[in-house]
C-alpha cells in the first residue's frame, strides 16, 4: 500500500513541470529539496535552496544555495555548504501549441 502511494505521489510529482506555462518578466521563482540517504556504512543529507527572477518570458537568471552532510560510520561526519548562480533558458514562450498552429496556419508570425 505505502508503495502504490508513493509511486503515485512520485507520478503527479514528475507531471506538475509538464502543466507549467512560460512566467511573465518580473516574476520570481523559488525551489527546494531536501534529500536523505542511507547506504551501508554511510549516510547524508543534502538540502537545497534555489531563488530565481524571470528577465523576459524565457530567461531565468538566480541563485542556489545548499547544505550538505555525510556521516560515516565509525569514521565521524562532514559538512559544508554551497552558493552559485544558474542561468535557465525556458523554451515556453506563452503561447500554446494549438496557438501556435493556428497561427501558422493563418500566416501570421
């Protein structure tokens, strides 16, 4: 059962960027995760923080922060943090599909 809601989970998940449009110049956008993992001897965990602002309909320029801790067993721990910058260029311009060929179609840009 924990499977089947976790799979589930996992699906709507990986389909909520395939409903996302093209955001407006202006716009901020903000995202996290945070990640546990435990192998054998060894276990860490991992959060991430990343805040962008849109400079037109298709570029994204923004900064991503991070923690990161690895703990071994019988050895001691470590950690350490992360800063950085991204640049993302969204290929959505707006404008739906159906949009765009019915513009297309009428032969207008």
């Amino acid at each position: 059962m924990r499977l089947n809601q976790a799979l589930i989970a996992a699906s709507l998940l990986l389909a909520l960027p395939l409903a996302a449009g093209a955001a407006d110049r202006g716009v901020n956008e903000v995202s996290g995760s945070l990640t546990y993992t435990d192998i054998g001897d060894a276990s860490t965990t991992n959060i991430d923080l990343a805040y962008g602002r849109y400079l037109t309909e298709q570029h994204e320029v923004g900064m991503t922060f991070g923690y990161v801790d690895a703990d071994f067993d019988g050895l001691g721990s470590v950690d350490g943090t992360t800063i950085g910058a991204f640049y993302q260029f969204n290929f959505d311009s707006g404008i739906s599909v159906a949009a765009r060929m019915a513009r297309g179609l009428a032969g207008s840009p």
